[in-house]
C-alpha cells in the first residue's frame, strides 16, 4: 500500500510520501517486532501474564502505525480522485488501503481482545507463481 500509494502521489508530483522509504522501515520494523515476540511458557503466572502484556502492547503499537498509514493513503486516494478521476490504479489503492483495514481489525480482535475468529472470516490470500500453481 505504501509503495502504491507513494507512486501513484509523486507521478502527481505531491510529497505526502516524500518519506516513504522511511515509513517502510518503521512499518516493517514494528511488523517484525510484533512477529517475533512468543508466548511464554514459564509455569509462573507472573512471568506469563508479564509476556502477554508485552505482546499486546507491541500490536497495539503495530496496529496504531498500521491505521495512521491507512488514514494517509486515504487522503493520498482522496485528493487523487480529484485529479485524475477513473484511473484504474486508484481502485488498486482502494482495495490495499481495505486489505490492510481488514488485517488491523483482525489483530484489534484477536490479539487484543483476545477473540476466537471464525474460520470463514480468516483472510487467506492464494499467491500465483509464474509457473501457475498455486502456493
């Protein structure tokens, strides 16, 4: 979304994602973060309560940087469809902006509300090769 997003405002020559490359990093630092951190399986209490706080504060962090980046591709889309009315790629940017709305409310409620979530409402996503299986 961001490299999408970044394109399609500097070929318009607006700056909202001057800083993109940037943005990137924090995103995929705060991603890997979140990624990274394990459930305990100490037998203290304490220790794994200690660990679980850990973990919800890392996504609540994750998901806060997520959603300020979203609220930015939406005012990028916004002002775009302005300019350059019925361009095929602003519907690309609509559907990354709500994939990655989905993938937020995903971890609001199942890692910080601590849901179960329905099997029919998990996101999968099928990735297409070149030599066109699917993986």
């Amino acid at each position: 979304m961001i490299e999408w997003a970044a394109c399609l405002s500097s070929e318009q020559q607006e700056s909202l994602w001057r800083q993109s490359n940037y943005l990137q990093d924090q995103h995929k630092k705060r991603f890997h973060k979140a990624r990274n951190l394990k459930r305990s399986t100490s037998s203290n209490e304490s220790l794994r309560e200690a660990r679980q706080h850990d973990i919800e504060t890392v996504h609540a962090e994750y998901v806060a940087y997520s959603q300020k980046l979203i609220r930015k591709a939406e005012i990028t889309l916004n002002l775009l469809k302005a300019r350059i009315p019925g361009d095929l790629r602003l519907k690309e940017l609509e559907r990354w902006i709500k994939d990655a709305d989905y993938q937020c409310q995903l971890i609001i409620r199942r890692v910080l509300n601590h849901e179960t979530i329905p099997h029919s409402e998990e996101g999968f996503f099928v990735i297409r090769t070149p030599y066109g299986m699917d993986q």
